[in-house]
C-alpha cells in the first residue's frame, strides 16, 4: 500500500501550521483576511476535485476529505469560506453548456474563488429566489438568506426557482450591482469571521451564458439529498484539533470513537450513488456530531476558567462545533439526529 501522502494533502498541512492554526485565534475576531484566501489560492488547494485538463489536480474524494480536515481543523472559518468553491467547479464540471468554458479553468487554477447562494433551495416548496426569463436572460429576484465570503470571492453560483418548477444556477459577478443588495456583514455565534451576509435581489439580470446548470427541481433535489445525509469532513477535523487539547489518557478513548465513526461515514459516503442507506448515514452523521460535542467539551473542560477567553482556542472550537450541527441541515437530518439526542445511549429506535 502506497502510504505516500498526496502533494495536496502536504500543502494543506503547511498551510495548516505555517498560517491558519496560528492566526485562528485572531481571525476568529477580526474576520478571515484576503491573504489567506490568497495563500489557499495559491497552494493548488482550490482545484482538489478539479479536472486535470482545466488545471485541476483530479484528486480522488479522499484527497478532498483530508485537505477539509487539515484545514477546518487549523481555522474553521477559512475553511468555510473556501469550501464553497468546490460546488461551482463540480456543477462546470458536470455541465455542458458555455459558461463551462469561460470559468472552470479559471476556478480549477485558483485564479477565481467562487462562493455559493443555493441552500435556500432546500426550503421548497417556498421560493425565497424566484427566476424568470427576461429577453436573452434570466431575472433573479427574492432573498438569499445567507451568502458567504462577502468581499473575498470573485464569483458566485447564484441559484432560484422557476414558475415551472425548474432550478436555475448561473454565475454572477460577487459585488454589489444594479438588482444585487448585500446586507451589513451577520453577527454570528460562530464563524463571524467568514463574512456571511444576506442577498437582496430585485431584478438581478444574468445573461444566457452565465447558466450553468437548468433542471427540474426534482432531479436537482435527489442529487443533494445524497450530499445532505454524508458527515462533513470538518466535523472529524474540529474533534481532532480538539482532541489534541488534551492529555493522552483523556485523549485516547475518544480518539478511538472519532476513528471508527469517521471509517463507517467514509465508507458510506464511497458507496456507488444508488445505495442511499440514508437511515445509516443519518445515523452516524448524529454519531460523529455526538463525538465532536464530547471532544469540544472536554477540551473546554481541561482550560478551565481561561476557556472563556474570546482569545481561547478551546471555546473557539466549542462555537465552531455548534456551527458545524447546523451547516448543511435539512429537515431530514434535524429530524434524525434529534430523534438519537432523545435515545439513551446504548438504545436504537
């Protein structure tokens, strides 16, 4: 077995301990700064998934995995802001219409950081963005409650619904302009830093050619669920920058724990896209939550007084785990893991 790591998995990890780990603090109160999105563009890290001909590395979903460990683990609000990107690059790589052309070089290289305004689709059947065709394009209008990486990303993949039940994801340009409103930065619990705002959009107009993705919703609805019901790779990368908080008899039985739940959610998310099982991958979604808020709060525990620091890296963690429930939940999962908070341990239902 080649125990060599990948190239990209060794530039994460210096860009982990060389930048981010020791800024985390920092950042956490003053907001993730353009130089660290400049480092990550400038580390290969933006093009993990990308395809090789574009300029991407190609690299296979576990490479992904472990670079959204190293890096969430090092600083949690960088890491959000730049994990937006690998949407855009997937939904170009998946398309064929000419927007492909014009932006997946560019975002595979690192040249462009994209964000994302799409979780608003998961409310349907409201429609907080309604999309309708306007002459040779297409008119945005409605609320994207949140949007992150206000004034660090270059582009956005903006999407709505049609009249007809259809999604619509085009690119647009990340900056205020005619039908395009940003709200005043959020004040968030957890990951303020990451420059979260709300979108208000009264007659944004995209031309044809920003479309990268029209499908009905349905279809459209079927492919995420699948990404929904997968455990998020930070999930493992906080409890470990938790777990090394402690000492090693604390340490060690849930290091143990964290190991096995990550094997089973990285087993499951590596199974063929028929095999759902999604009452299995809920569950060890809520297993791994279970393991993070153990490891977090121990880590609080073990520094005492001092965890109430704004300055402590143990608390920051602790407000990063509590982030990292709700980031990606829909209403099936709120559901599952809700139902294994109210099951006594040991019990299934």
């Amino acid at each position: 077995m080649d125990l060599t790591p990948h190239p990209l998995v060794v530039r994460a990890r210096r860009l982990a301990t060389d930048l981010l780990a020791p800024e985390a603090e920092r950042v956490d109160q003053e907001g993730v700064p353009a130089g660290h999105i400049e480092a990550v563009k400038r580390s290969g890290l933006l093009g993990v998934a990308a395809p090789a001909e574009h300029g991407g590395a190609g690299a296979p979903p576990a490479v992904l995995r472990e670079t959204a460990e190293i890096l969430a683990g090092a600083c949690c609000a960088t890491w959000f802001v730049q994990t937006q990107h690998h949407t855009p690059v997937q939904t170009l790589a998946r398309s064929g219409l000419p927007v492909r052309e014009r932006l997946l070089g560019p975002l595979s290289r690192g040249e462009l950081l994209s964000g994302v305004a799409y979780a608003h689709l998961r409310s349907y059947p409201r429609r907080p963005v309604r999309v309708s065709r306007q002459g040779q394009g297409w008119r945005f209008d409605g609320t994207v409650p949140w949007y992150t990486g206000w004034g660090l990303n270059d582009v956005m993949l903006l999407a709505g619904v049609t009249d007809s039940d259809e999604v619509l994801f085009a690119f647009a340009e990340a900056r205020e302009q005619p039908g395009l409103r940003a709200s005043a930065p959020l004040r968030l619990a957890a990951l303020t830093a990451a420059r979260t705002v709300s979108l208000e959009l009264d007659g944004l107009w995209l031309p044809a050619e920003a479309v990268a993705l029209h499908t009905p919703y349905a279809r459209w609805a079927a492919g995420d669920r699948i990404k929904t019901l997968h455990t998020n790779p930070a999930v493992f990368g906080v409890a470990e920058a938790a777990l090394s908080l402690l000492d090693d008899g604390t340490a060690a039985p849930l290091r143990s724990r964290l190991a096995d739940v990550r094997d089973r959610a990285y087993a499951l998310a590596d199974l063929p896209a028929h095999e759902v099982r999604a009452g299995e991958r809920l569950a060890v979604r809520a297993e791994a939550y279970e393991v993070l808020r153990a490891a977090t709060t121990a880590a609080v525990v073990a520094g005492g007084g001092r965890s109430m620091a704004l300055t402590s890296r143990a608390q920051r963690l602790a407000r990063e785990g509590l982030f990292l429930l709700v980031q990606g939940q829909t209403a099936e999962s709120r559901e599952a893991h809700l139902r294994a908070l109210a099951t006594p341990r040991g019990q299934t239902r």
